[in-house]
C-alpha cells in the first residue's frame, strides 16, 4: 500500500474537478453495456442473480460518482432531508449522468419508507430487448444498483429495485433509521426549538423547508 | 351519395320548371339543394381534416421516440465508471492479468464488431484506398466520434502495414490513479485493441492491434500499435490494372 503513494504524483490527482468536458456516443455506451450484461449472463444461473450482478455493477459505478457529482452541484452544503436528497437525485444526479431528469418522483400511499422514480425509458435500456423468457428481467438493475450506492454513500441508507411499472419504477424502500432520523429533523424545527439548533447551524447543515414539487399522484405499492 | 340526390332532385326541378306557379317551389328547392352541397363540402372538408390530424399525430407519436434518440449522447463520467466497474470485476473473478486481458480483448472484439456498423452509418466514409489512409481514419474520425479524441498517428515500418497511434489523453483512464502493484501487467484499456481488430475484421481487413506503451505502467505516452497483416492477394495491384 504505501509504494502506491511514493511511486509518483498521479496527474488525475492533480486536476480540477470542473465541469464535465464532455459527452460521448450513446452507441458505444450501449454496446459497452450489452458485453456487460452478457459476461454477466455467461455467469449467473437465474434472472435474480444477473439482476444483482448488474446491481452489484452499479453500485461500484454510484459510489464513484456521488463525490464529484455533489462538489460541483451543492458545493458547501450536504443534502440532510429524505425530500433533499430524492429531489437531488431526480434532478442533477440523473442529469449528470443519463443527460435527463427522472420522469416521476413518488411516495407510496400506505409506506412513509418507499419512493418511486419513474422513468419512461431509462437510458441504459436503450437498445435492450429482453426475450420473453427473461421477461422480468430489467437492465435497469444497474441503475437500481447505482441509486442504492449514492443513497448509501450519502447518508440514507436504502434498498433500490427495478420494476416494470408505468416504464421502470426504481423502488427506493429506506431504512427505519433514516426516516426516524427524518422526523426528528422536522419536528425539531415544527417545535420551533432554533435555539437549540443555532449550535448546530454552525455545521452548515442544509435548512431547505421548502417541499418543492413533488411529482404526480401517489400510487399504492407494486 | 348525396350528390345522386342532388342530382336527382336536379332532374326533378327541371321537369317541373313549366310549370310557373312551380318558380317559387323551385327556387326553394334549388335553394335547399345548395344549402345542402355546401353542407356536403364542409362535412367533406371537416372529414378531411379529421383524416389529416389522426395522419400527423400518429405519424408525430411514431417520430418522437426517434426524435428524443437524436442527442445519441451519454456523460463521459458515466462511460469512464462503468468500464472501470467492468475491468474491476474481471479483475476480482480472473487470478491472471493475461486472462482478464484477454478476456477485455475478446470482449472489445464484439463490441467492435458492431460499432463498425454504426460508425459507417454515422460518418458516411469512403473506402480507405491504403492502411495509411486507414489508420488515419480511425484516429480522425472513429476516435473523435467514440472517445472525444484525436491520436496522432505515425507509421513504424517501411512496408506501411506498422502504424502506432499515440494517445496523450485517453478518457477510459479519468479516474484511474494507478494500477495495483499486484496487477503491475493489466492492460487496462485493452478493450479498445479488441475494439480496432474486430472492427478492421469486419472490412476484410486482418490486422493484430496491442499496446506499445501505456502510460499507466509508467511510460510516458499511450501508444497503440497496428500491424496489418497483408492479405494473400494483393487487391491493389487488382485495381492498377
């Protein structure tokens, strides 16, 4: 481990971390990811399994991203509420990466811990065309896997699945510790006890009371 | 139909016009009878419409899907991460550097093989009349389309079938600091090697691509090399004559 630090100064180390340079065909995306979920495929016995593949694929690719998603997008300031942290995803993250945002954002009707993002068309499954026998397999897995990375990397952990519902549905099911943590938050600043959290003000943490928009109808759980 | 019953009763007015104390019948026949056609053009002209608007929505929904497909663009970052996700894992399930590069290089050959339809699709090239002339084409044009870059191309040999191409930014090594001291021989982007032979294979063009030098094993350019290798009838000579 510490030849690694003494070989050198990498140049990557050194750059900037600015705004993305630029963007790159679709096509060799697409066909990247076809050889992807085809050596995943030489691998694995049943459609749960190349899913979590997929998802473990995706996972390795969020906690990447988040990082350098987050200093140029909220720069000096941290997503601390469930709607903050969703809305961001919605909108930069999904922006930054698939070039557009999620369609729909959703809570279920009956479950505070589960959300719905709605995508028509999900970027990744552009060229897919999944057989009838592997009907319920959803390539968008790799996107579940990259959603639970980024929630987890930033302090909500959750569990992400893919559906087909209404297009792709990512289920996003929090843990109880989060929305917990979440009402706490609330209640905390419902109760009116600022001066309590004046101390904690000096943290930067984010204070957006605002609920924005929310998107759609709810709908009951799949 | 109504243009029979107009016709009809055009018939019928006639026959009656002798008559005088008829004019007065027959002007409201006549009367109605245009009332009528011009109700028959505008019901004609509405069902038109009609036909018109159900024609160019359906044609729209059909166009919109291809319509959203026409950015055909995708973040670099995305790109970068999930390669790197996929040499990572090749790298947790194969013990040998050879065999994970061998594998990104079986790999890269079915993905070449088809993007070399794609890229014919998109950039409309003519026919490389030499392996110069192609090499060229693969740093300028196939290079800049897929990878944002543009490598410099030189050739090694005297017979013209060696050509290097040297990258200086190569955006599948964004995020990469430095190879692992335990996979000091991983080829890292070996994928675009197979990525090259497989697309030249698909225009009848046998060649053998690899690494010369890459910078993350500490030289200080990437270079790439291809070698064609000369096919058993020479089709230049085929067409001097």
């Amino acid at each position: 481990m510490d030849a690694r630090f003494t070989r050198g100064k990498s140049p990557v180390l050194e750059r900037a971390l600015g705004r993305p340079r630029s963007e790159l065909s679709l096509a060799a995306f697409a066909l990247l990811f076809s050889e992807l979920v085809q050596y995943c495929q030489r691998r694995v016995a049943s459609v749960a399994e190349l899913q979590a593949r997929l998802a473990q694929l995706g996972h390795h690719v969020g906690l990447r991203a988040l990082d350098a998603l987050v200093a140029r997008e909220r720069p000096g300031r941290r997503e601390t509420k469930v709607l903050g942290v969703l809305l961001f995803v919605k909108g930069p993250l999904w922006r930054a990466l698939f070039g557009r945002e999620a369609d729909k954002l959703e809570q279920a009707n009956d479950d505070e811990r589960t959300f719905y993002v709605i995508e028509r068309e999900p970027v990744v499954n552009t060229f897919v065309s999944v057989p009838r026998e592997n009907s319920s397999l959803n390539c968008a897995a790799f996107a579940a896997g990259l959603l639970e990375a980024v929630l987890g990397a930033a302090g909500f952990p959750a569990r992400v699945s893919a559906h087909w519902h209404k297009g792709t549905t990512l289920m996003i099911k929090f843990d109880e510790a989060v929305i917990a943590r979440d009402k706490s938050l609330e209640d905390a600043e419902i109760g009116g006890t600022a001066g309590l959290g004046g101390g904690r003000d000096g943290d930067s943490l984010e204070r957006d009371g605002d609920t924005g928009m929310w998107g759609g109808d709810s709908l009951e759980g799949p | 139909m109504q243009r029979i019953g107009g016709a009809s009763a055009a018939l019928q007015t006639a026959a009656n016009t002798s008559h005088a104390k008829d004019r007065g019948a027959e002007r409201r026949k006549e009367k109605r009878k245009r009332i009528e056609r011009r109700l028959w053009c505008l019901r004609k002209k509405r069902y038109k419409l009609t036909i018109k608007y159900i024609r160019s929505y359906t044609s729209s929904m059909s166009r919109s899907p291809g319509r959203k497909q026409e950015n055909h663009k995708i973040s670099r970052e995305l790109f970068v991460l999930t390669y790197g996700a996929l040499v990572a894992q090749l790298c947790k399930e194969y013990e040998k550097d050879e065999d994970v590069n061998a594998c990104l290089d079986r790999m890269g050959y079915s993905i070449g093989i088809r993007l070399i339809d794609d890229f014919l699709a998109r950039s409309a090239v003519k026919k490389c009349r030499s392996y110069s002339e192609t090499a060229d084409m693969i740093a300028q044009v196939a290079f800049k389309m897929y990878l944002g870059v543009t490598p410099s191309v030189s050739c090694n040999s005297v017979t013209g079938n060696e050509f290097s191409l040297i990258l200086d930014k190569n955006p599948l090594v964004d995020f990469v600091e430095e190879l692992p001291a335990e996979r000091a021989s991983l080829c890292y982007c070996n994928l675009l090697c197979g990525v090259i032979r497989g697309a030249l294979e698909m225009v009848h063009l046998a060649a053998e691509v690899s690494f010369l030098q890459d910078r993350l094993k500490g030289d200080a350019v990437t270079e790439i090399g291809i070698t064609f290798l000369r096919k058993p009838e020479d089709r230049r000579h085929r067409r001097n004559k």
